[in-house]
C-alpha cells in the first residue's frame, strides 16, 4: 500500500475523495474502491493497494510487446500486476488484470532496477511495464522509470492510455517506447465494451508521440470494430500525426466472457489494406 499522488478532498466531513488520474475521475466514500480495483480511499485518503507487487515477471523479446522498430532484437525484462481500469470482455490478460487476489510478490522499485540489470548480459535492454494496465500501477511505475533511467536502463510501457494529461505528462519524461492499446475507433465501442471513452486514449496518443517512440495496436474482433470504414478512419488519424507509426492489426480469439468466433484472415487482410493507404507501417498479429 502507498499513499496515491493525483487526488483530492471532496468533503472532509464525510472523508470523501476523488481520484484524478484517469478520466473515469472516481469519488470515493471511505473504503471504497475506484473502476480499477486498485486505488482505495482510506481513511479520507487515496492509496494505492498494488504498490511494488508483481503477479508476472518476465524477459520478453521486444517484438512481443509488441514493437517492431524500437531496439529490435533485443530482450526486456517485464512486469505485471493487478487492476486495470477498463472492463473489456475479451480481455488477454483477465487472470491478471481483473481477479479479485492474484498471487504476487513484493518487489521494490531498487529491486526491479537490479533484477533488470542483471539480465543485460542476456540482452536485456531494460523495463517494460505490461500485462495489465501499467498506468493504474502509477506510483510504482513513476519511481521505477526514474531509477531506470538513471541506471541507463529503457522504459517501456504497453498501455492503454486511459490516463488523464497532468500525471502522463509527468511520467512521459522517463518512458522511451510505447506500445498504446486504441481499442476501436468509435465511441460506442469504448463505452460499450471497455467502460470508457475513446477522446481520452487519443489525447495520450498525441502526447506519447510528441514525447517518445509510439507504436499502437488494435485487436480486431468481428462485428464490433473490425469494418474496413473504421480502420481505414483510424489509419488517417494516425496518420495525421505521423504515418510512419506503426500500426499492430492484432486477431481476436474467445477470451474471458466474449465468446465470439476468431477473427477471419480475409477481414484481418482486409483491414490491413485500408489501414495501408494511409500508413507505411501496418503489422498483422496473431494470424
């Protein structure tokens, strides 16, 4: 447990408070606990219960992140742990990201720095936060980026972007690449399917692309996001930025609670062509 940067007071009477890193913004009564799982009003202040501890540690290529054109060949080392503050229901990583009390181990920010350290023989290049959503990990991600970089040691993060500007904006100067999570490129989907609301994540896009190497994915599942329309919109937006960031078209399988059948090769195909007009780097994943 650590105490929360990014919130405040809303009724000091009733302990009430209301967190302000991520756009769902949520107000909390004492006890209760915010969209992501994580972050807890105790006793009239926020902290967050997923400080330093680990569900997944692993030393990952850096295409499985995935990127494709930061330090190719090179490994990094990976850390996960609990909460996340989206609800998708095909989520990859669900036994981490959303079970009530994963098994993990306490790991400092030190202790992380050093475990990477000691990998760099094996081609380690550094740190990359991943498996659930990194940015509800927050306070432990800021101190262990900080620590990295002074170790000359890569941060990476693979996220969802569901943060809001101030405590992104802090931490960008300390993340060298980012895989970002652009679920579907309509609003319905992200308020349908993930609880939440696409304005945001592209914001974080422009400010991940404006501060560090950007690469983006987006899982294309039959029916809801996967119309050669909408990939083709979300290639020009992307483009409008930079059209040599690369673009993961990743396929759909059953997962969690979405039981719909895997995504067909000829619309992954399909969607890459679209997204191609617009883009010189588009990447088929899980085919």
């Amino acid at each position: 447990m650590q105490r929360a940067r990014y919130w405040i007071n809303r009724n000091e009477k009733e302990f009430q408070v209301q967190c302000l890193l991520c756009p769902h913004n949520c107000v909390l009564l004492p006890d209760e606990i915010g969209l992501c799982r994580v972050r807890q009003n105790r006793q009239g202040a926020l902290v967050s219960n997923n400080y330093g501890c680990v569900t997944s540690m692993n030393l990952d290529p850096i295409e499985k992140k995935p990127l494709k054109r930061f330090m190719p060949g090179k490994m990094i080392l990976s850390l996960g742990t609990f909460g996340c503050n989206f609800t998708c229901g095909y989520c990859q990583n669900w036994a981490i990201a959303h079970a009530e009390a994963p098994p993990y181990v306490v790991i400092t920010p030190q202790e992380a720095v050093e475990k990477a350290l000691e990998s760099v023989p094996y081609g380690n290049i550094g740190l990359a936060y991943t498996y659930s959503e990194p940015l509800m990990w927050y306070e432990y991600v800021l101190e262990t980026a900080k620590l990295a970089r002074e170790a000359k040691l890569k941060n990476v993060l693979v996220t969802n972007g569901y943060i809001n500007p101030r405590p992104l904006q802090e931490l960008l100067p300390y993340i060298d690449a980012v895989n970002l999570d652009i679920k579907a490129f309509t609003e319905e989907f992200y308020n349908d399917v993930c609880s939440g609301k696409l304005s945001p994540v592209l914001k974080s896009a422009e400010l991940f692309a404006e501060s560090c190497h950007l690469e983006i994915t987006t899982l294309l599942v039959p029916s809801l996001n996967s119309g050669v329309a909408e990939i083709k919109a979300l290639a020009e937006w992307i483009a409008s930025i930079d059209k040599n960031i690369p673009l993961h078209l990743t396929r759909y399988f059953p997962r969690y609670k979405m039981t719909l059948p895997p995504t067909d090769l000829e619309t992954m195909q399909a969607a890459k062509r679209a997204a191609a007009e617009s883009l010189s780097d588009v990447i088929l994943g899980n085919v």
